[in-house]
C-alpha cells in the first residue's frame, strides 16, 4: 500500500487514510519526504504557456537531486533521465508509469546537471551586460 505525502498543492482526498496533504511548507521541512521518498510525483497540467516548467521547476530539481524516479505528464521531454512519463487521464499509462517509477533504482547522475548557488549566481551575471553590471558595482 503506497502512502502518498502531497504538499503545496489543495487536494480533497476524500476517506483515502493513505494520502497525506500538508499544503504549502518551507523546503527545509519537506527534506526528510523527499529524501526518503521512493517517487516524486509531478502531476502538471501543461499548457503550451507552462513549459517554461520544465527547465525551473524547483520541485523536479529537488526530486532529481535526490535521485528519485519522478513521474511527470509525457507531453514535453523533461530531460532528465529518471523522469518516467504517463499519459494525463490515462489510468493504464498511469498505472504502467507508478509501477516502472516503482521499480527503478536511484539515479546519481542528474546532481551533477543541477547548478548549486554559486553557478546560479555566476550565470546571472554571465547574462547581465557589462555596462550594467559596472553601473550596479559603481552605486553599491
């Protein structure tokens, strides 16, 4: 029997004791879940406007940081190899997609793919212009 944990997002569960909704949380307390979790669940309803989603989810960084088998809508390529994909509304895609996510083993290699603050911060002000940049240096 599978325990889902569902944060961030207002889910009615209905008499289902093994679905667990906290709401929105800092990061710092949902660690321990993701960490110890045995799938992420990325259930985005994608608009042509929303796949911006797939290079800032914040979320799906924190899943394959911790190498978690991640389940996400097929509809773009997520880039990442651990992501398993299902078909939205499709219940034997869905549960075909839980089982394979089920059965995969951990994934080291996306951590090395996941910028850590200080590559983040060099690539934004790689893209600020020069003139810019030294106007901002000047007034701080």
């Amino acid at each position: 029997n599978l325990r889902i944990h569902v944060f961030g997002a207002k889910l009615r569960t209905g008499s289902r004791s093994n679905i667990l909704v906290y709401g929105e949380r800092e990061f710092s307390s949902m660690v321990p879940y993701i960490k110890h979790a045995d799938i992420g669940l990325m259930p985005y309803k994608l608009t042509p406007e929303s796949h911006y989603l797939v290079k800032t989810s914040l979320k799906i960084l924190q899943y394959c940081y911790c190498g978690l088998p991640v389940l996400a809508p097929g509809d773009v390529d997520w880039g990442f190899p651990n992501i398993v994909t299902y078909r939205r509304l499709d219940i034997d895609s869905i549960g075909s997609s839980v089982s394979r996510a089920l059965d995969m083993p951990r994934y080291e290699s996306p951590r090395q793919e996941i910028w850590d603050w200080s590559e983040c911060a060099r690539e934004l002000l790689e893209c600020i212009n020069r003139p810019a940049l030294a106007m901002y240096a000047k007034s701080a």
